[in-house]
C-alpha cells in the first residue's frame, strides 16, 4: 500500500515538466508496461521480449538524439514531390516519416475503456505516449525485419546445398528401386535435407536412424525448424528417455538399437514406409548389424524403402550388400586444402610405448602460422591427437608460446574433461588471436568447431580392440586410416581455403589402412549374440553379415553367454537369457538387477546398476584436488567402488530434494559432474519400468494423496512446466569471447568461468556474439544467427550419451560405465564417439529432473539405502560378485610389502593387473590385504599366507591401455565367493584342497571345516538356483492376483531364510591360504580318468545326482560344478583310507565317513533343518517335501530286498550291517 | 492392420521412462491439456512464393488481423506464417503481399519491395520513383548497387 502511494507521489513530480522528463524512471517505465505491455498484447510484462524492448528504445533514443542534431542542420521542409498520377500513388505523404515505413499498428493503449482500467495513464503526457508507440512500432517491425532475414537465409542456405540439387534425382530412384545409397561428404546437407524431401514428396511413415542419440534430437529439431513448423509435430525423435512421438509425426529419429527393438517385437516393421539409415559409413556396431537384419527383410516386405547415407567412403561396399543399389553420389562442399607433410625426425619421434610424446614437431606448425599468417587473418587451428597424456603434453609445449606471443589460446577437447571445459571450444578468440584445439578423435566426425582454418594431424588414434581369448579391452596406439586422415584434412576447408600439416610422409599416407576398422570386429560380441538369439536370427555363426565379425568373438560370446546361463548347452535362450535379452542392459548389469530383485534389495541394486552403466561422473582432473579428495571421503566405501557409487548418488539425491541446497555447487565441490546423476536417475528410472514389465518387481501402488498435497504437486508441476518452457525459449548457449588472461595461466577455476560469462552475458547485446536461440541480438543486419545451430555444431554441443566404443553394445544403449569412457586416456575410441553435452546445465536440468521423477520417491530410496544394514550390504556385494563372476582378481601374494602405487592383481587369464586410480582400493589398498597382515601377524611363514580375511575383487571390467587396469572393483571374502559361484570347483580326497576354476587353488587349515563348507555351500547353491527358477518362471506365467500375491509371499520367506543363511555362510570362520596357480602346477593339475572305478556303491549316496567317475579330470563328478577327489597330490592317498568317525549333527547318525560321504549325508540330512527356525513351517514343509522326494529305490545287497529310502535312510540301513 | 484411422501410429509402448509424455521436448501441453486439439489452427494454408526472388515458405493466413494477436493489426493484407524463430504461438512472421500497383504478390525482403504507406514492389518504385519522397529515392539508390550482386543469389532460391 505505502509503497503504491510513494509512486504516485514521484509520479506527479517526475513526468509533470516535460523539460526533465526521464524515460529512464523506473515508475514511468512501470506505467508504461502497464498500458502497452499487458496480458493481450505482443510484448507482456516481465518477459524476455520486455526487456529486449528496453534495451533497443535506449539504442533508439540514442539514434535519435544523433539524428535530431543531424536534422537541425538540415532545412526544415523537404521538397514536396511531384503530385503522382497513379491511383496508389495519390495518397503518399509527401513528408516523409519513418513511421510510414511500417506496416503495423498497435491497438495497445488506444481506446477510453483499457485507459480507464489503467488509471495511471492520464499522468503521462499525451506526445510521450505517441513517441513511446512509435517505439513499439519500430521494435516490432524491426523483429519482423530480422525474422524474415532470418527466414531468407535459412532458405537461401538450404537451396546453396550440394544435397539440393540431388532431390529429385533420389525420389526417382526411389521409385524405380527398393535401396539407394546416398553418399556425400558432412556439411553436402543430406542428414537434413533427405527426410524433408521425403516428407515434401509424401511419405509419411519414416523412419531415420542415427549412430549418436544427440543427433537424433538435434536433427530432429533442425528439421523441424527448416520446414518452418511446416510439419510442427510431425518431425520427431525417439530416444532412450525421451520421446517427441505423437500420432502426427510422419518421420521420427531413433538410434539403431532403437529400431532394432523395434524389429524385435515386430519384425516385419509396418508401421513404416521408408526407413533411412544414416552414417553407415561410421561402422557402429548396431548399424552393420540393422544393414544385416534389413537385408533379410526386404524381401519380406517389398513396399519398404531404404535409403543408406554414408560420407564417400567405401560405398562400392553398402551397394554391393544390396543387390548394387544405386548411388546417389553428392560432391562435398569442401573449399580447396593446401597439404603439407611434415614427417616427424627420428630424433623427435618416440622410441617406446611410455616415453613422452615430443612436443618439438607440433611447436614447429605453430610458430609457421604464426610467421606465414598475419594475425588479422582470422583461422583456428586444430591439432588431432591421440590420447589425453599427448594432448597434455602438446598442451604443456604450447602454453609458454601462447603466453609469450599472446596470439594463441590453447584449449584441450576430450572426453574426460568436464562440461564447461568441453563447451569453451565453441567460445570465439579475441581479435588478432586463434584459438587451437588440442583434440581426439572426438573433433574428426562427431564435433563439429566452426572457424577452422589449420589442421594439425599427428596421424595417430587410440583405439579400443578386445582381446576375446583374455576378455580384455586394450586401448593401443596406431596409425589412422587414409579414411580418417581425409576426414581430419576436411575439417580445414569448411568456412574458407584450408591448410592441414601432417606429421608423416606422403608414403606413409600411402601405407595407412583404407579404412579404420569396424567395431564389430574390435568388441565383445556378448549383447550382440544374445539380441540375434532373441529374434531367432539363427546361428550367428552363419549371419550375413555386411562383413563377419572374427569367429573367435563370436565363440567367445556364445562361451560367456553359456556360462552366464543365458544360452544352454544346445545354444538356445534360456528363460535368463531370454529376460537378459529383453532388458536393454549389458548382460551383467541385467544379472545384477535380476539377482537383487530375489532379495528385496532393488532399490540399492538400481542404483548400482544405472551408475555402473554411465560414464564414471567423477571428474577425473578432480583426482589431484586435495580439496576434492577430502570433500569426497564421506562418500567412499571400502567395500568397493559400485558402493562409492550409490553413496553419491544417494547423497546428491539428498541434496537435491532439499530445496536451500545447490546441488550444482556440491557436485563442484566434490569433483562430481552433476549431469551423470541426471543420467543415473534415469536410467534406474528406466530399470525400474523395465522390472516391472517383467513381473520382477510390483508395481508401485501410488500413495493415496490428500487432495491438499494433490494440488500443491499440480502446482508445483505447473511452475515447473512454465519455467521449462521459458527455458525452451531461450535454449541454447551463447557463444562467448575466449579471455586470453583467462587462458594463460592455464584453466580458470570454474567460479571464474561463471562470473565471466556472468560479466560477458552483460554486454552481449554489445559484443553482438552469434546467439543461438530465439535471443534478438540488436544487430543491423536482419538477424544472422540462426536460431537453432546448425545440426552439425548443434550434434558438436550435444553429449552422445551411448558411447559407441563398447563391446557389444546392447539394444538401447545401455553399457557398462568402465567400459565407455573412464578409460586413464581419456580417449574417445570410435571415430563419432563425442561425449559433450546434450543440454545446457542446471537450472533447467533441474527443471526436467523434477518433472520427470518423483522427489519423494527418490529420496525414500536414497534414504532407505543410506541406512542400509551390514547384512544388506553383505548380501548386496554377493548379488555384485554373482553377477560379475567370472570376472575376478586376485592379490598378488607380495602385495602385503609393496607401495600402495604397486600393487598388483590377477585375473584368470590376465597377470599384473592393477587398480584404476579412481578406485577406493588404490589409494586404500590395505583394504585388500586382510588375508596377507593377519597371517603376518600371526608370526607364521608368510609363505603359509594361512588367514580367514583373505579377499578376492570382483571387477566390472579389465581395460588395457598403457597398464592392465581393473575397473570398478568390489571385494569379497575369497573362499566362500569361490565356493558359491565358480563354474568349476575341484578337490583333492579330503577336501582341504580346493582349486576353483582351474585357477585359483585354496589350502584350508582343517579338512573337517573343508568338507563342512563345502556341503553347505552346494545346498546353498542348491537353493538359490531354485529360487531363482522360481522367481523367472513367475514373470514368465500369466497369473491371477490373489495366487501371485500368495505366491510371492511365500516366495520372500524363501528368499529372506536363503539370505540369511548366505550371509551365515560368508561370515563363516575357516583359515586358509589362498594361491594363484603356475601355468606349470595348471598343467598337471588332475590324476585324470582313473580305469578302476573306485567305490561305485557312493553313487547311491549322493541322492539326486548320480556321482560319476569324470572323464577327463580323474575322481567324481558330483555336481555340474563339483568334481571330487580329482586334484592330483603329493600325497595320494585312497579316499577309502581317509574314512573317520563322525557323527552327524542333524540325525545324531555316527559312523565312520570319508569327507565325500560325509558331505553327501550332510547334504540329504534335512529331516532336522540347520537351524529350527520358529515359524518357518513353510521351510519345513518344504524340506519333508524334499525328502520324500529323495526317496529312490535301494537294492541292499546283504538283505536282497528293494527299498524305498532317502540317502540318509540307506545310510542308517547300511549301518545295521556293519 | 495399422489404418491411419486406426489410432496413433507411433504409439507403441517403449520400455521404460520414453513412454512418459511429460519428458517430451516439442509438447507445450501442460499436462491434462489434449495435446491433439492445437495443431490445427497453425497449419499451413499453402506455400506463398514471391514472384519476384521466388522464395518459398508456407503461410498460414492471409488478411490483417494475424491468428492469436490482439493488438496488432496489419496496415495491409498479409500472407503471414506463425514465426517459426519462437515457441511463441503469438508471434507471427509476415512473408510479403501483393504490390499496389501491380498487385504482383512480393516478398518483404529489401531486395523486392519496400512499404511505404503501402506496399510496392522494387520495379514500380524505380519505374515511379519521382513520387516518392527523397528519403526513399535515395535508400532505392543505395539499395541498388548491391542488389545487383545480390541477384545472382536470388537465382538459386528458385531452386527450392
Ligand atoms: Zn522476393
Ligand atoms: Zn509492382
């Protein structure tokens, strides 16, 4: 109230003398905004239009004033023109007045009734209102200038194509053949312009794959924004989160895994007419794979179109696939590029893989820049390199240069640096300064920098091959391929004439690979597989595939995949391998999530498995940051880094849901990059959904809501709509002005980069940067930003969130984080594999966060996984290691006296292995040395090793790059992880020697606890196998409600009493030593087949399973894992010799046992359950279930009669005769 | 069968979070509002082509009162496309419209016309350029000398 009366007040004073009337007054102004500015007119209140209003009437009055001083010179009348004849020309006015000029008028503010409403209005004087319209009108008429600039340009661009000229042409043989390869070289227009034709042409069902899911949806939007929302909704993209999909879109971008999931469920594909596939040329996996499944397709359906699109790079290959489909061939719009080869000197070239790369030879092209161009010349330079450690060493050489000259400002571009850091390539040099860009291959295809004049080429890259018969991933060092030097030279000619250098001969140009090689023959083949076995493609062995993956992958993948249990011994899909297929996920993360749905620890388990299927988001650079590091402890846990994982990622989500939190400022300050939250909490988003649709995990019911909180969310959700919407306006980043200051001293901490951009956004009116997005920069000429990037430069902002450089990618994108991009290198391993950002930062992301989930929700689970128990953590590290057994490591045996930068691990087939600096384990390897300190300390020969601590890791992934290293590793009790997950488990007569997997051998202390262990061990295994069998055969079968929900509940008590008796099982005490084997001790390993078959009369003992002698190894196959009494030693004793008296703690039965019978009696003495559990009636009705089931008929020799008996009645009966 | 009438098209179901509307990008719709009912009233009513450089975009009403502004008015009939530069469904993009001499329709570019009072398309203005006042003598002058250069350029919208 007070307030309003003050502006009356100064209202009176201020406008009431015409001599010191003030536009720039705020109470004015606000009058003003009042009258013209309202709900119904063009330019509302407060909004961004409002303020870029105020801002072009200062740059108005101040033209003007310059102009009224102008004029006073000038004689007052202008000449009167001669009367015109014609009718249209009667009416001119013959004083000319710029307000003729426009062809608007504005109703705002006119008529008695609106100024009524709008009191205020009679204080203003009557001209000043006049003017103030005036204003309005050449506002709005300058925004209709620059819109239809804009327009025109955008027309004018499109027409200047290559691609233009070729339309017509490729709707022809569209119509005459059922494939056409369209090949054209990047920025020839084909991405965008082909769908549109399509569409102008009429098709409407189609269908346009994409390598990268950023440029689904940049393109999606530029083509979109080309047609001029002629086709508005009908352009849409489809992508992992997110979907534009309507029932008006007529063409959608999906990725390729995309539209093979689609293939999946239908594989005819109806729902479209014309599918393009887009940058066959890049070799993606997903892509050679569709190009296989297309082709057997189309016979199928003669109707369907299929457009390629590749650059000019091998396309005799794509037709040739294809019955010799026509070529559509666009010449590139390359400007000519000047070739200089300037091979590295011996002396400067490295002489071995760890020697630093010599800076000398880069240094060199840019002082020859610098000498050759005048600095006003404008032209970036961009240097490819092939790996983090050359890009910091090029970076480190060239600073002091830049510093010095001051006409260079030197950015690095990889993908492991952050986002901002990432996003400074885009930003523009000060006059008289280039920029250069020290780059990966992330700048051949997949980021586009406008502005390159310079090329640099070192001809290396670093590329990512898997080892199928180790299971490992090396990232090594080669030459590039003649293809991708081009690719790199043309970056040079874009804006203009170019120059690339190369740091090799012409001969060795000559000598390079034509191509790189495809990634299907450089992955693991694991997901692959398992999608051809799910849409019954056959025998990959046999898939005509555009060229054959090497046959060793493949065999490699069908062995995984069986010995994951998701194919049988035939190679059909087991009901594991069938959900596997189904979920989008890498095949362990998919065990994992199954495994932890089993034991109620779903929550936790989504979280772990969405974390471990993104990119690490702990900032790498951050490592050495003592502030990080200390801010991070909190978060870390010594029992592995998928916990260290959860623990952030609840913690953010804590932060997050509270509102006074900045929850940006906390993952700065932690060296989190704060958008791989976003992605993790969409993907365990997308999990959840997933488990759901499969019956693993029941639907949350929605929590009955009172109609108060029910309308405070809607309002709440409306406030969020509105502010994205408002985002969506001005979306996009502005391009700043690199600082040189900034830049020499290396990289400026990131609240420097914000309150520069701060202090730039403040004059960016005046700098007149190019501005993306609906921002009116009041510049002359009609607008020359566009307001959407180019779809190249725009693809350069987005981050491709999927990256390519994986092993089998599985269906929709979803890998292992270790596997994409925590790499040491920091390299991208696939031409196209970009990892810059989709959208900009926070705030907004934080908008689309809390639209898309629901806080409560989330936080419940982040909270409820914070006070997770010791048991639950226990239980929630062995749903890890069953789900990444095989792949364990082992402690060197030495490591006990070793640096903590020394510590070396093995794997089955892999020996010196070390921990990935970002793990919990290498800066506390301690953690990992329980086994070795405790039988130190025990003051035993620390050749026993004997402890009860020893601890295995289990990793998500082994990387080779300079060093094997393991990636994401947690730990776990040694011998009972074995016990309870390996694949083949032998032992020697009296048990106390166990060798797991061939590799791995255990010497326990007692053989007693040995055989104890084992026993229980096989029937916990036993029943977990149950359990689980039940639990894929509910989702697999339709059910009825009350029936399900019956069984399900029986099915948790299940669950829970194998839980605890797991957990029992991994706390159990037992002293052992644990040892790595020799390839020599490896080699003669078994006694091998025995031609006496020693005391056949046990077989009966072993219930269910006929023990068998085993062919290969020697002693008795008892399970499919176990094989007893196999292990050849020092000490060959007969099993008979080794019978002691035991009596049974179950049945009181007492007699003397060998380790093997007493295990099998062990194992069918169930009658009395190990612990008389109150209440678990259902347990024992089970196990009497069970041994009835055990019965089998007995022929006693002695009695010569049949018997029906359980093994353990055989046992008593047997007794008797003694 | 999938007939148009049939229902969406593209609604089959994906797995996970792609399902949920709400994540969508292009939707203004607040949730609740039917997103089906907006299309229509911006739909392009045909291609407008200027007769002069030939370029083309579609519009989506002609007259002088644009779709969804209410204090705007025209001082001529317009071909008028909803401006496409902003999400924005206020705002709209005037193409051209037809020269008041020679009633040739004309885009608003400076290279085919210019409004003075009314709209006259560059050849009549050079054809009747004493009846225009010296300020516009002189900017057709100017405007002269790089549209000559500019005309090659014109050539290649014709394309399209
Ligand atoms: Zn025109
Ligand atoms: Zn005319």
């Amino acid at each position: 109230m007070s307030s309003s009366k003050r502006t009356e007040g100064k209202g009176y004073r201020e406008p009431k003398s015409s001599r010191q009337w003030d536009w720039g007054c705020p109470e004015t102004r606000s009058q003003l905004e009042e009258i013209f500015f309202g709900d119904q007119d063009v330019i509302r209140r407060g909004s961004e239009d409002c303020r870029k209003f105020w801002a072009f009437f200062e740059r108005l009055q101040t033209f003007q004033r310059s102009k009224a001083g102008l004029e006073a010179k000038r004689p007052t009348e202008a000449q009167a023109p001669p009367r015109p004849r014609g009718t249209a020309l009667a009416d001119l006015p013959a004083t000319y007045d710029p307000r003729y000029r426009i062809n608007l008028a504005l109703l705002s503010g006119k008529g008695e009734p609106v100024s009524e409403l709008r009191g205020s209005r009679s204080q203003l004087p009557h001209d000043r209102l006049a003017e103030f319209r005036r204003a309005v009108l050449h506002y709005l008429d300058f925004g209709q200038k620059q819109a239809f600039g804009k327009l025109a340009k955008l027309q004018r661009e499109r027409a200047a194509l290559p691609m233009a000229r070729y339309g017509r042409h490729l709707l022809q043989a569209l119509q005459e053949h059922q494939v056409v390869v369209v090949a054209g070289d990047t920025g020839c227009g084909k991405s965008t312009q082909v769908p549109q034709y399509l569409l102008a042409a009429g098709f409407s069902h189609v269908a346009c794959t994409q390598p990268r899911r950023i440029a689904c949806i940049s393109l999606a939007k530029r083509v979109s924004f080309e047609s001029l929302s002629q086709y508005g909704s009908q352009v849409g993209y489809q992508i992992r989160f997110e979907s534009t999909r309507s029932p008006a879109t007529k063409i959608v971008f999906l990725t390729e895994g995309l539209l093979l999931r689609q293939i999946q469920r239908e594989p005819g594909l109806p729902q479209y007419q014309v599918l393009i596939v887009d940058e066959v040329h890049e070799r993606h996996l997903h892509s050679d794979f569709l190009l296989g499944v297309l082709r057997r397709l189309l016979p199928a359906r003669p109707d369907l179109k299929l457009i390629l699109m590749s650059a000019t790079i091998n396309i005799s290959l794509f037709s040739s696939y294809f019955g010799h489909a026509p070529v559509v061939q666009v010449p590139g719009r390359l400007f000519p590029i000047t070739v200089i080869y300037q091979p590295v000197p011996k002396e400067e070239a490295p002489t071995s893989k760890s020697e630093k790369l010599d800076p000398r030879p880069f240094l060199r092209v840019l002082q020859a820049i610098d000498h050759k161009y005048p600095p006003e010349e404008r032209g970036d330079l961009l240097v490819f390199l092939s790996g983090m450690a050359e890009i910091s060493a090029v970076l480190e050489a060239f600073q002091p240069y830049a510093a010095h000259t001051k006409r260079w400002v030197v950015l690095p571009l990889h993908s492991a640096l952050s986002i901002t850091d990432q996003d400074k390539v885009f930003d523009v040099a000060p006059p008289g300064v280039r920029k250069c860009i020290l780059s990966t291959n992330i700048a051949e295809t997949s980021v586009t920098i406008d502005g390159v004049r310079f090329v640099l080429d070192s001809g290396k890259v670093k590329e990512m091959s898997f080892d199928p018969k180790a299971k490992l991933q090396r990232l090594q060092e080669f030459w590039i391929s003649r293809a991708s030097a081009e690719q790199r030279k043309g970056r040079a000619g874009r804006t203009g004439p170019g120059v690339c250098y190369r740091l090799y001969a012409e001969s060795d140009y000559d000598d390079f690979a034509p191509y790189p090689v495809p990634e299907i023959q450089r992955v693991a083949l694991d997901a692959l597989v398992l999608q051809m076995k799910s849409m019954g493609l056959g025998d990959p062995r046999n898939f005509p595939f555009i060229e054959p993956p090497p046959a060793a992958s493949l065999e490699t993948a069908i062995v995984y995949l069986r010995d994951q249990g998701a194919l049988d011994a035939s190679e059909n899909l087991t009901p594991i391998g069938t959900l596997l297929s189904e979920l989008p996920v890498d095949v362990v993360i998919g065990k994992i999530l199954i495994l932890g749905c089993l034991f109620d620890l779903v929550e936790p388990v989504l979280t772990m498995a969405a974390a471990l299927s993104v990119q690490s988001p702990f900032v790498r650079s951050a490592q050495s940051n003592l502030d990080c590091g200390t801010a991070r402890k909190p978060l870390e846990s010594d029992h592995g880094d998928p916990f260290t994982l959860l623990n952030a990622f609840n913690a953010w989500v804590q932060v997050k849901s509270d509102r006074s939190a900045n929850s940006r400022k906390w993952c700065r300050r932690r060296g989190l990059e704060e958008h791989r939250m976003y992605e993790i909490a969409n993907l365990r988003r997308q999990f959840k959904g997933l488990l759901q649709d499969h019956g693993l995990l029941a639907e949350a019911r929605p929590a009955p809501a009172d109609s108060y909180s029910r309308q405070q969310q809607h309002r709440q959700r409306r406030e969020l709509y509105q502010l994205k919407r408002e985002h969506e306006e001005s979306e996009g980043r502005k391009r700043k002005v690199l600082r040189l200051e900034a830049l020499e001293g290396g990289s400026s901490s990131d609240e420097d980069a914000e309150a520069s951009r701060a202090r730039e956004g403040a004059h960016a009116v005046d700098i007149q940067v190019g501005h993306l997005a609906g921002m009116w920069a009041l510049s002359p000429d009609g607008g020359s930003s566009s307001p959407l990037p180019s779809p190249c430069s725009l693809g350069a902002l987005g981050r491709q969130a999927m990256p390519t450089g994986v092993p089998a990618g599985s269906p929709a994108g979803v890998h292992l984080q270790t596997l994409s991009l925590t790499d040491p290198e920091g390299v991208t391993w696939q031409p196209g594999a970009a990892s810059l950002r989709t959208f900009p930062p926070s705030p907004f992301q934080d908008v689309k966060f809390k639209l898309r989930h629901d806080m409560g929700q989330l936080q419940a689970a982040a909270s409820s996984a914070q006070d997770l128990s010791r048991d639950q953590l226990a239980l929630l590290k062995l749903v890890l290691g069953r789900g990444l057994y095989p792949q364990l490591a082992t402690p060197d045996q030495f490591n006990g006296c070793r640096k903590d930068s020394d510590q070396f691990f093995h794997t089955q087939s892999k020996q010196g292995a070390v921990l990935h600096p970002t793990s919990v384990f290498a800066s506390n390897p301690d953690l990992l040395q329980g086994g070795q300190t405790e039988a130190r300390e025990k003051g035993r020969d620390s050749k026993d090793g004997l402890s009860s601590r020893h601890q295995l890791l289990a990793f998500v992934s082994l990387l080779e790059t300079n060093k094997p290293y393991l990636v994401s590793c947690v730990r776990l009790p040694a011998l009972q992880a074995v016990l309870l997950f390996s694949r083949s488990l032998d032992t020697n007569g009296d048990c106390s020697r166990l060798v797991a997997d061939g590799w791995l051998e255990f010497r326990l202390e007692s053989s007693e606890r040995a055989t104890q262990l084992l026993s229980t061990a096989l029937r916990l295994r036993a029943r977990w196998e149950e359990a689980l069998d039940r639990q894929l055969a509910r989702q697999a079968q339709p059910r009825s409600e009350e029936r399900a929900a019956m069984a399900l509940k029986a099915e948790r008590k299940v669950a829970a009493a194998l839980g605890r008796d797991l957990l029992d099982f991994m706390r159990s005490k037992v002293s052992y030593s644990t040892h790595r084997l020799t390839a020599l001790e490896a080699q003669n390993l078994y006694v091998g087949p025995q031609t006496v078959p020693a005391a056949p009369q046990l077989s009966a003992v072993f219930g269910e399973t006929a023990m068998s002698p085993h062919d290969t190894k020697g002693g008795y196959a008892v399970t499919s894992f176990l094989t007893y009494n196999c292990l050849m030693s020092d000490t060959d004793l007969y099993s008979d010799c080794l019978r002691t008296f035991w009596s049974c703690p179950h049945c009181s039965l007492y007699m003397p046992f060998t380790p093997m019978e007493r295990m099998c009696h062990e194992n069918t003495c169930q009658a009395a359950p190990d612990q008389a559990a109150p209440g678990a009636s259902d347990e024992e009705a089970e196990s009497s279930r069970q041994a009835s089931a055990l019965q089998r008929t007995y022929h006693c020799e002695l009695c010569q009669k049949d018997l029906l008996l359980t093994p353990t009645e055989i046992l008593r009966h047997r007794k008797q005769h003694l | 069968m999938r007939g148009q009438d049939q229902g969406p098209l593209w609604t089959e179901s994906l797995p996970g979070p792609a399902r949920a509307q709400e994540g969508t990008w292009q939707s203004r719709s607040e949730p609740g509002e039917d997103m089906m009912t907006s299309p229509s009233e911006q739909e392009p009513k045909g291609m407008f082509e200027c007769q002069l450089c030939g370029l083309t975009a579609p519009y989506s009403y002609v007259g002088q009162k644009p779709p969804n502004t209410h204090t705007v008015v025209l001082l001529e009939e317009c071909h008028v496309l909803k401006d496409p530069f902003t999400l924005d469904k206020d705002k709209f993009l005037i193409l051209g419209s037809p020269c008041s001499l020679c009633n040739k329709l004309v885009c608003v570019g400076q290279e085919c016309s210019l409004y003075y009072s009314k709209r006259f398309c560059l050849p009549c203005v050079h054809e009747n350029l004493s009846a225009f006042p010296q300020e516009i003598q002189q900017e057709v002058e100017k405007r002269r000398a790089p549209s000559k250069a500019a005309s090659k350029k014109s050539d290649s919208r014709t394309l399209l």
